[in-house]
C-alpha cells in the first residue's frame, strides 16, 4: 500500500476525511515555500500539493496562474521543486504530491524526471494534461516506479469517460468541484455530493474534492460526502495577500495563511 492509500485508509478507519492544502512551490520564494509545507503538516495537512510552477497553466485561474508567475520571477525551476521535495521528505511524513502540467516533464526529460521525483521522496503526480489515451506516456512509467498517478474527473466526466480515468488512477481520485478553472466559482455541495456517490459505486479509491473549496464551512460541507478535501486558491490568494511591495515575503506570510490553514484542517477534525 503506498503512502497517499494509507494515510486516507487510516483516515477513513477513524471517520475523518483528508485536508490537502495545495502550494505553489517558490511563491513567493523557495524557503517560504517551505516553511508553509512546514507549518501547514504541523497544524495537520494529511498531504501536501505542490504546484509545479509553469508559464502556461491552462487548468488555472488567475490566483494560481500568478501564483506560477511569481515563482517563475523568483527563479524556480523543476530542479529546484525537487530539491525542495527531497528537504521536506527528510523530516515529514505526509504524501508529497506533485501537480502541474506535462511540457517541464516532457523537456526535462521524463525518465529523468520521474527517477529523481522518486529519489526525493515524490508520492505521487497530478499532472493534468495528459489523457488516459496517452497512459504509456508518463503514468504508466509512473506507476512503475512507485509514484502513484492521480487523475481528475469533472462535473462532465460521464459513464463511459469514467472508466478510462480510473484505470491506472491509484492514490485518489481527484474531483473537480465545477466546471472551468480553479478559484473561480463556488462548488454546489449538493451536486457535488451527488456526483461523488455516483463515482464511488464504480470505484474503491478515495475521492477527494477540489477546485472552487474557500471556507472552513465549504469543506466541512463537502467531506461529508468524500475522503478529502484539497484546498489551493484560498490559501494562494493568502500567501499574496500577506506580500510586500515587491511581491516579497513578509513577517506576515506564514502566519496569516497559517490561520487558515488552522481553520481548515478544523473544520475536518470531529468536534
């Protein structure tokens, strides 16, 4: 059982769902990157999402494609992503998922990519441009190695869509909350729930919900009906907010978007 199933397997066992904060790695810089992992695993992230920074982010929204921007200005490379997985991995324990988009991969190159992600301690990939057609391309290679690869399904993920997503999705299922880009619409609790039931009757893995999920209240609403829920603009947006003038760090970066990440994660906890 890898890492990513037993920690949600543990979770499930206990009637909890998982909070999976989501950070761009390098926003504003490398070490302030990782000193919200840091804070966030303490205050009680079951697993972390770190975005691959990338200049053409077509599944992102404006908080997170500035988000990329940002750690691109600041010199932040798929090298350096690495270099920052293998740092956590030295002293956390918590799933370490990779999420960005197939070109840093593909010119990287892959076998090389996937070898040190492993080496550096990676559980998993989302890398969310590559269909299931093309599975030979990374996932399976993936897969062969260790990482697990999780794959996405939509509010339009239909029936015979939704059995090529699951076949070589392992970890989780990752579902998309609304349709379009992240952090741009609020999810519909009721829908969503509705769809994540219909999923789970064709599937065993977990289903964590994501895209559009801003309040301690969304999520807790949402976890009724999944295994996790991944939070990624909301907490984006707080890391911008708490910027100086030149889109630095400040005194305020970490504890400000620790105070929602603190919310968060509560909201997930029994009472």
């Amino acid at each position: 059982m890898s890492q990513i199933a037993s920690v949600f397997a543990a979770l499930r066992a206990r009637g909890e769902a998982a909070f999976v904060p989501y950070f761009t790695a390098g926003d504003p810089d490398l070490a302030t990157s990782e000193a919200l992992v840091r804070a966030a695993v303490a205050e009680g992230a079951d697993a972390i999402e770190l975005g691959v920074p990338f200049s053409d982010p077509m599944a992102d929204g404006p908080v997170l494609q500035r988000s990329a921007g940002r750690a691109l200005h600041a010199g932040t490379t798929l090298p350096r992503v690495l270099e920052l997985v293998a740092r956590l991995r030295a002293t956390i324990s918590q799933p370490l998922i990779l999420f960005g988009y197939y070109n840093p991969v593909y010119v990287y190159p892959r076998e090389a990519f996937l070898d040190e992600a492993k080496a550096a301690g990676a559980d998993g990939l989302i890398i969310v441009d590559i269909p299931p057609e093309a599975d030979e391309e990374l996932c399976l290679p993936a897969i062969a190695r260790g990482l697990n690869f999780i794959r996405l399904a939509t509010p339009t993920t239909d029936e015979a869509r939704l059995g090529a997503v699951l076949a070589n999705t392992s970890g989780f299922l990752y579902y998309v909350s609304i349709t379009g880009i992240t952090g741009t619409a609020a999810p519909d609790v009721a829908a969503v729930q509705a769809h994540v039931a219909r999923i789970k009757r064709a599937t065993r893995l977990p289903i964590a919900v994501g895209f559009g999920v801003r309040t301690p209240e969304q999520a807790k609403a949402l976890a009724a009906g999944a295994d996790g829920v991944v939070v990624g603009s909301a907490l984006v947006n707080a890391v911008k907010d708490s910027l100086g003038p030149k889109g630095e760090s400040t005194g305020k970066t970490v504890s400000d978007v620790l105070d929602l990440v603190k919310s968060l994660s509560q909201a997930l906890r029994p009472a």
